[in-house]
C-alpha cells in the first residue's frame, strides 16, 4: 500500500499571486489490532505473521522551467512544502495459555521460537521540496520570504504480546526528506531550505529488530539564491527513535 501526492509548477508554466503555496501531503495511517487464536503459536504449524509494507511519493516542486513570482512581500509569501506524516500501529495479542508444562517443553524442543508470532511494518518514503529546471531570470521571485521545505513525519509501532513468543520489526528501507535548489536561481528577501525527518520507530516484543536508512538533506547545487537583508538558512535536522 502508499500513497503518491505531487504538486508541481512545470513545463514552462509561469504563475504569478500575491502569495504562493505549492505543497504535497501524504497522510497514511494504518492501524491493525487483532488477537492471535489459542493454536497460533504453540501446536500451528506454521504461526502466524502481520507485515505492513507502505511506499509513499510525495514532491512539491518547480521544475522542466516552471516559473512563479510572487508579488507579496509578507515572510511567508512563497512556500513550497512536502510532508509525509505516516503512521502505523500494529499489535498482535497472544490469547493461548499454555499452562501444561510438558506440553510447552514439548513445542520449545519441536518449534517454539520467537518468530512463530511476527508483526512488521517497513517504510519507503520520497519526500521532496525542489526548485529546479533553470527558467530565467529566476524559478522563483519574491517580494518576501520563501521558503523549501520537506518533512517526514509520524510513527511506526509494532508489538507482540505474549509470555513466550514474539518477534516485532519496524523501520525504513528508505526515510529520504530532501529540499534542494538545483541548477536555478531563487531572489527573495529571506530564503529558508529545510529538511527534516522526526519519525518515532519503535517495536515491543521478545525479539525486535528497528532498522532505518534514510537520507535527510538541504542543499544547493549548480543554482544561485539572491536574498535580501533577511538572508539564507540551509537546514536538515534529523531526530529518529
């Protein structure tokens, strides 16, 4: 499952307002609470296992020579923002009571192992808030502020409970926020690129595993930025758990 969200100003399309406001928004919650039947985890064969997979595109940007002049000179009169905010809560419930010991040493030695109960959940994220395609003078033009922001947000859980078994995984094969200037010109008064991911991944079980890569990043490259007595903030802040 996912989700792909664009906003884009392209293909040498020109706009000009006295505000802007160029945003993407994936918005994804998935939420599965269930409880596992008393034979899932000791005497099935095979167990039992939840796995959420979840690929979001999410780009708000100017691109291919799409131009926007924005006329009004308030501190937020040009915005171009890419948020994904996902959540995703997964719990399994182990209802067996296996109370007779020598039945329970009999599955330890045959099959019990954590993995008989797994809950997972694994992200893909592309998160962009991009100024690009080199139109002239310049991609954007504003009498006041703008600003580039891509964000990655929300929380992933995972949870197996159960007194013998239980495996939880959560993370990202890919968690990218990138908001970039490339090869374009951007004049304005105060000029702000910002990144950022802030994403809680956590799993509770007798086993978990949390891994996430991902790539948080402000930049520009092969582009110029004319700012005015505001100046220029470049940021890429990172906060994973």
């Amino acid at each position: 499952m996912g989700s792909t969200s664009t906003a884009t100003i392209g293909s040498g399309a020109i706009v000009t307002a006295a505000t802007l406001l160029l945003q993407a928004l994936t918005s994804v919650s998935f939420v599965y609470h269930a409880d596992a039947p008393p034979d899932t985890a000791y005497t099935s064969a095979v167990g039992g296992s939840v796995n959420v997979a979840i690929t979001n595109v999410t780009h708000a940007e100017i691109a291919n020579g799409g131009r926007a002049v924005v006329t009004g000179n308030a501190a937020d009169a040009a915005v171009i923002k890419a948020t994904d905010d996902s959540t995703v809560d997964v719990l399994i419930t182990d209802t067996s009571t296996p109370v007779k010991l020598a039945g329970l040493a009999t599955s330890l030695g045959d099959f019990l192992t954590f993995d008989r109960l797994v809950a997972s959940a694994s992200l893909s994220r592309d998160t962009l808030a991009s100024v690009s395609g080199g139109a002239a003078p310049d991609a954007l033009h504003s009498a006041g502020g703008a600003s580039l922001s891509a964000e990655n947000k929300g929380t992933v859980h995972t949870q197996v409970d159960s007194d013998f078994v239980g495996d939880a995984r959560s993370g990202a094969t890919k968690d990218d926020a990138v908001a970039q200037l490339i090869g374009s010109a951007i004049t304005a008064d105060t000029l702000a690129l910002v990144a950022r991911t802030g994403t809680a991944y956590t799993a509770t079980a007798k086993e978990v595993d949390n891994e996430v890569t991902g790539t948080t990043k402000a930049t520009v490259s092969g582009g110029s930025v004319e700012a005015g007595s505001g100046g220029a903030t470049i940021d890429a802040p990172t906060t994973r758990c």
